[in-house]
C-alpha cells in the first residue's frame, strides 16, 4: 500500500470530522443516491438479494475466532482509521502464522471485479493496516454465489478510490444534500427504486415546463374579445 495516498480526515470548524462506515463507501461507490438514502433519510427497503445478503451475514457475524492450521479466523471484527475517520465490522479476518492479515468481506451475489465491493474490502484493508501497524496489501470477496473467494490487491490506485469515496460520503453526511439519481441500469435492479422514483427525478425539468405552459396566462393580444 502506498502510503503517499495517506490522507487525513479535515476537521470541520473546530469539530471531530464525521465518521464514515465502511458499507456506505460500497453503497456510493454504486450509487450516490442509495448512499444518500440511506444515511440521510434511513430509507431502505428489501428485495430478494438483499434479503439473501442479509441471511448470509447472520451466519458470518457473529463475533468470535477460530483456529485452522496455522490461521485464527475472527468473525465480526470492528475495525477503524482515526486518521481517515473510518469506522466498520470485517465479516471475517485471516490472520497467518506469518503475520499476514486478511480481510475477507462476504456477498451473496456475483462478483463484479473492480467494483464496489472491492472499495469496501480495501477500505476493511486500510483500517487492519492502521490497527495492526504491518502492512495489509491484499483483501478478499467471497461470493455465495459464485462460491469461490476472489483477491484483491490493494494498490495505490484503489486506495485513493476509497479515500476519495470517503470524503464524498463524509461531505454528503456534512451538506446533508441528496444526489441526484443516476437513472441507468443500476435503478432497475436496485431494491430502493420506489423510494429513489429516478425516472420521474430524471424529468423534472420536462414535467416543471409542461406545468408552467399549463398555467401560464393567454397573451392578450391573442383574447378574441
């Protein structure tokens, strides 16, 4: 990991900066407004694969450590960064004989490499890093449904997206101002659609203009009377 990508959470007038939970990097770095929705109006609603996701954390969180040859295994590890005010739980953290730690974040659904997923394992990543003082260059995503855990190596590049995604989410807790939807093809396999309502966000514009020529006065000049 490099460390010239360290930075350190500003201060906001005289005040600790906000704590940002590593799930919520993963939620806006698929969409800002789920994240938005979530964090500023605790609007959250459920579909098959979230329920799914739901019931595979019940069976990977709950807090305790294992041993497996030469690994100890912990389940539900809060982790944190003061400096980049991070704050999470890690479903499950390797930790080798050899002094390797590796966190590995569990999801029910596919595998998506480069996504959103992997910001929030790098996030899990940074904060083992910062707890353990040794370095922590690769994380893992187990997916249930491709049955198979796939790693990631942490790389500057990545480290600066988490770092970047928490500073978005922080100023969206600081402005509290919901963003815009994104009305693509993430809406239409996103469980919050009914709440988000993008494609009628998408026309407000349109719909404000149609409104406005609605009740907008006749030109005198134009009364036939």
């Amino acid at each position: 990991m490099n460390d010239t990508a360290t930075a350190t959470a500003p201060a906001r007038a005289g005040r600790e900066p906000a704590q940002v939970t590593l799930s919520s990097l993963e939620h806006y770095a698929y969409c800002a407004r789920q994240c938005g929705l979530i964090l500023l109006e605790d609007a959250f609603a459920d579909d098959a694969a979230t329920v799914r996701g739901t019931l595979l954390h019940q069976r990977v969180d709950t807090p305790g450590n294992r041993g497996r040859g030469g690994v100890r295994v912990v389940h539900a590890l809060p982790v944190w960064h003061d400096g980049h005010g991070l704050t999470g739980t890690c479903d499950t953290v390797e930790i080798h004989a050899d002094g390797t730690v590796l966190p590995v974040e569990h999801k029910s659904g596919r595998y998506h490499p480069g996504g959103p997923a992997d910001v929030q394992a790098a996030g899990q990543a940074i904060c083992l890093q910062e707890m353990f003082q040794r370095p922590v260059p690769r994380a893992a995503v187990y997916s249930s449904a491709d049955r198979r855990r796939h790693l990631i190596d942490v790389t500057p590049e990545l480290h600066a997206r988490v770092l970047a995604a928490t500073h978005a989410v922080r100023e969206l807790l600081d402005t509290s101002t919901l963003p815009a939807p994104a009305t693509d093809a993430r809406c239409r396999r996103c469980s919050m659609a009914t709440d988000c309502m993008p494609r009628v966000l998408a026309r407000a514009d349109r719909y404000g203009k149609a409104l406005d020529s609605l009740f907008t006065p006749d030109d005198p000049e134009d009364d036939p009377s």
